[in-house]
C-alpha cells in the first residue's frame, strides 16, 4: 500500500483551526477509503510548524526537503486571520518550499497561503486563486501572476489554490478525490456535510473594483458608475467625469480597473442583483428591470456568466 505524505505548514500566522480540518478531514477519508474493497493509498498527515527544520524560519535559513529525497508528496499553507505575510518573513520559507517543489513536492495554498506561494516565485506566468477580499493587494505584489479570484480551486497539477478561508474543505476534498478516488470524496464530503468540488468563489463573493490604482482621473469616472448604481450612461459621460478624450479614457480605465466599462457597468449591476435577491421577494424580471435590463433574457445570461448560478437558483441558495 503506497504512502501518500502530506504535510501542514504552520507558518506565522497560519490559521490553526484550518490545519486541524484539513487533518480531520483527511481521517475521515483514510476511514472510509479503509473500507473499500480495493487497494488503496495511506494518507500520513503531519503538522510542520516553523524552525522545525522541515519548515525553517528565519533561524533556519538553509532548511532541507528531505536527508534522502522528497520527504512530502504534498505541502499545504493553510489560511491566516491576519494580514498577508511578508516578504521578509516569508523568504526563507519559500526557498524551502522551492527547493521542495523542485524535488517533486506538490505545493498547494488556501486563501491568503497564495501570497508565501507566490512568493517562491514558481506561480510567474500561472493561473491561481485567493480569497476575492485580497485580489488587489495580490496583484499589487505579485503583478506577473494571473490572479482568478472567480474560482474556487485551481489545480495545476504540481502546484493547487484555493480561494476563501473555508475553502480548505474544497483543498482537501480535491487531493482525496486525487489520490483515493472520487467515491471516497464524494463520501468524505456526505460524513462531513459539505460540499463536493464544483462551486466557485464567485457564488458567494462581492465586486470589488479596483480602486487604489492611483489613476485619479479614472477613479472619479468609478465613483461617479457607483452612485448611479449602473445605470446606463454614455461614454461621453465618463470621459467628460474624467476630464479625459473618449479613446484616452477607455485605454487608462481598461489599464486601471481590468475591465471594459461594459464588462465594469455590467458588474455593478449584477452585484446590485444579488443583493435585491439576497434580501427581497422582488421577482427576477423586476430586479432586471430596477438594475438596467429590460430584457430579463439578457439578464439571466449575463448573471450566470458572472456569479455562476441562475438568479433563481441564486436566491433559493442565499436568500436571507
């Protein structure tokens, strides 16, 4: 029977509780893939706290994988309740999990873990996830880094990230399913009354527009989108709000915010939607009608493109 070794890194701040779930979680597993009739793999599971030697910290600068080889099939940086790491702090644990990486170690993050992740370096010019409330001060420190904070979990294969602090419950349902199958996580999932992998971050998050761009210019044309609650309005507007010519105001506010205006105005509206669906009875088509579409056609599509459920489906999930 093959061992599979995980191991928890407890870095500064690292959420605790999170690291004692992902170890329940993956008893339970280990129990119920126990019962099947076929071979499986073991799950070893340990914790690794900081200056241990396995997981330096800045007293252990050097720090090894392993005296003989890869000593984890799989490291894990849970969450934190704090603020993201530093770079100070965390340098010589990403040489660490570098040198891991290297040795055949798969690295995967949850939450605001993506910023030591990022830091080793290896996520230049991939695609990961981090909790959606992060996503600018991500993109800030880590501007070669595509940042997806609409999905959940994304699994690179060597390298995996998950979104929101609770989303280690998706993590560790997604490395069960990879090395005990999907009929154990699938029944992990039922024991433990959550979710399988298949939701996404973009259910439950909020727009938050970028807004500490520095482009003063464009932030008035923002403020001035925001108190009209998306109402439509005409590119002349923006630009004469932002002082600028029409080509010259669509090319900084793409470069400032991410988006087109269409894609921003459409943002606004949709997070207007969910909140009309989130606290009152008003029906679909009406809510279509108070954020800006006559057609509520047009409205559905638009909203499952951007939160990834039906506006229906929606409010029987959130309503309040």
């Amino acid at each position: 029977m093959d061992e599979i070794r995980i191991g928890i890194v407890l870095y500064p701040g690292a959420q605790l509780s999170a690291a004692m779930g992902l170890t329940d979680l993956f008893a339970i597993a280990g129990r119920v893939a126990a019962q099947a009739d076929q071979p499986i793999s073991r799950l070893a599971v340990r914790s690794l706290p900081a200056g241990t030697g396995e997981a330096p910290d800045e007293a252990d600068a050097e720090g090894t994988c392993a005296a003989r080889g890869r000593s984890h099939d799989v490291l894990i940086l849970p969450p934190s309740l704090e603020a993201p790491i530093g770079p100070g702090v965390a340098a010589p644990l990403a040489g660490w999990l570098r040198r891991c990486h290297e040795g055949g170690t798969v690295l995967a993050s949850v939450c605001s873990g993506a910023f030591l992740l990022a830091e080793t370096g290896l996520l230049e010019g991939r695609t990961v996830t981090t909790h959606w409330n992060h996503a600018e001060t991500f993109r800030v420190r880590f501007p070669k880094v595509a940042l997806d904070t609409d999905r959940l979990v994304i699994d690179g294969g060597d390298i995996i990230s998950a979104g929101g602090l609770m989303s280690w419950t998706d993590l560790g349902l997604k490395l069960v399913e990879r090395f005990l199958g999907p009929l154990v996580m699938v029944q992990t999932a039922r024991i433990m009354l959550v979710d399988p992998p298949g939701r996404e971050q973009s259910y439950y998050s909020g727009f938050a527009p970028r807004l500490t761009h520095g482009d003063a210019a464009i932030l008035k044309a923002q403020h001035f989108l925001q108190a009209g609650e998306g109402r439509e309005v005409r590119l002349a507007q923006l630009a004469e709000q932002a002082g600028l010519e029409e080509r010259t105001f669509l090319r900084r506010f793409q470069k400032a915010t991410g988006m087109t205006t269409t894609e921003y105005l459409q943002r606004l509206r949709v997070a207007r939607a969910q909140e009309m669906l989130q606290f009152s009875r008003t029906p679909v088509e009406r809510v279509a009608w108070e954020v800006g579409y006559a057609d509520p056609g047009a409205f559905r599509k638009i909203f499952q493109r951007i939160v990834g459920l039906g506006p229906g489906e929606y409010r029987r999930r959130f309503h309040a």
